[in-house]
C-alpha cells in the first residue's frame, strides 16, 4: 500500500473513532487498546487486516471504504432493523394520545430521521450526538414495551 494511502486509512480511523463516539468506545467495541487505535489513527503504525474488520464491524462502515477510501462509509441499516423502528414508531404513534398524526405517516416520518441520524453518525459529522440520538430510541424502546405491556 502506498503512503498516501495510509495517510487515508489513518483519517479514516478518525473519522471512526468518532462514529464510534471517542476513541476509548472504539476501543472498547473492537477490543483493541486505545493506544494502538491512536497509532492507527495519527498514521505511526499500519493496522492488520483483522483490526481493520473490527474496526468497520464495530462502526457499521464499508470495509471497502475504510481500507480504500472508495465508495461511501455508510452501510445501510439492515431491513429488520429499519422494519423494528418503523414498528415502534407506528405503534407509538397508535397508541400515544400525544401524537396526533396518522401512524403510517409518523412511522414513515420517524425512519427518515433514523435514516438521516445513521447517515450522520457513520459519516462522521461533528454535528450528530449519537448519545441523543440513542436516548431518543431508548426512550421510544421502554414507551413500546410499557404500552404492549
């Protein structure tokens, strides 16, 4: 691999530790030390192929993308995991008396911003709170199990 390469793959690995949130939560998803993830990332050591699998596991990016820099970060939401969203959210919207829209389209509405918040977080943007963004669905989580309860 040549060195401006691995100049891209060491931004890359930044652009993950903060998908991930911080480089320790990186860390601690992939299982490799904080201090070699720093290495990775300012460039002074060449991650394995395996750190590098870990690593686009953990933050949900393309290996391709982390390892070339070809191609988009994202990878899209697998479809259970887009079809249990828009079930909370339908459901929610049913059964709340808060919401007064037509379930299908609040449904349609929240998996759109799921869409939009996934897209942020795994592009890296400074601007996303995955943290909020996390609370938000965990909130929407326990409102889904104490209504079906």
């Amino acid at each position: 691999m040549n060195p401006d390469a691995m100049t891209g793959l060491a931004q890359r690995i930044g652009i993950c530790e903060k998908i991930a949130g911080s480089r320790s939560a990186l860390a601690a998803k992939t299982g490799i030390a904080a201090r070699t993830l720093e290495n990775y990332s300012h460039g002074r050591n060449d991650p394995k192929a395996s750190a590098c699998v870990a690593i686009a596991q953990a933050t949900g990016v393309s290996i391709e993308w982390l390892m070339t820099g070809i191609g988009s970060p994202a990878i899209e939401a697998p479809e259970s995991e887009r079809k249990i969203v828009y079930n909370i959210a339908y459901f929610l919207a049913r059964k709340s008396k808060a919401v007064k829209a037509d379930p299908v389209e609040f449904a349609d509405s929240f998996l759109s911003l799921y869409d939009y918040c996934r897209e942020k977080q795994q592009s890296g943007s400074e601007t996303f709170d995955a943290q909020a963004f996390e609370n938000v669905v965990e909130f929407a989580s326990k409102r889904f199990q104490n209504n079906s309860a």
